[in-house]
C-alpha cells in the first residue's frame, strides 16, 4: 500500500520515498523534486486551509509550502510504522 501526502494526518512525520504526477503534468515531477520533495527528505502536513482541506500547509526539511491536494497526492511518503514495502508495522 502506497500512502501519498495527502492522506496522512497532520502533524504525522513520514519521509519521501517518491514524487508520482499524473499523467497529464509530468512537468511536476521536476518542480516537486526543486523545491525539496525528493527521496529520503523529512517531510509533514502542518495544517490545512479551512473549509475544505485544499490547500495544505507542508514542510518539506527547513522549508515550508502550500501545496494543493491534487499536488501533495504526487509524493508518496513511508512513516515511521511502515515497512519498506509499503505495509504497515
């Protein structure tokens, strides 16, 4: 099971295992990976915009952003309780 970073509860730290865009913007795989979404970084929803939850307030190592959920549902993330293959621990 892959978990994105649009589906994981705020405050919950998990690191980037890889930036995944859809099919029509594969341009943002390289503007994700620029700003700092790349593999092995730390990275935590802090908060999201209310009503709705779009956009979300992320930190991405020292650095934080607002990132739509259609974006932050490009970064596939492991937590701490999951294993390297996905399942959880």
């Amino acid at each position: 099971m892959t978990l994105t970073l649009d589906q994981l509860p705020d405050h919950q730290a998990c690191t980037v295992t890889q930036v995944a865009p859809p099919a029509d913007a594969p341009e943002w795989h390289a503007w994700l990976e620029e700003i700092g979404f790349l593999p092995g970084e730390q990275v935590m929803v802090m908060t999201r915009a209310l009503p709705g939850g779009d956009p979300l307030v992320v930190r991405v190592g020292s650095s934080t952003f607002a990132l739509r959920r259609v974006e932050a549902a490009c970064v596939q993330v492991a937590t701490e309780h999951m294993a390297a293959d996905g399942s959880a621990t």
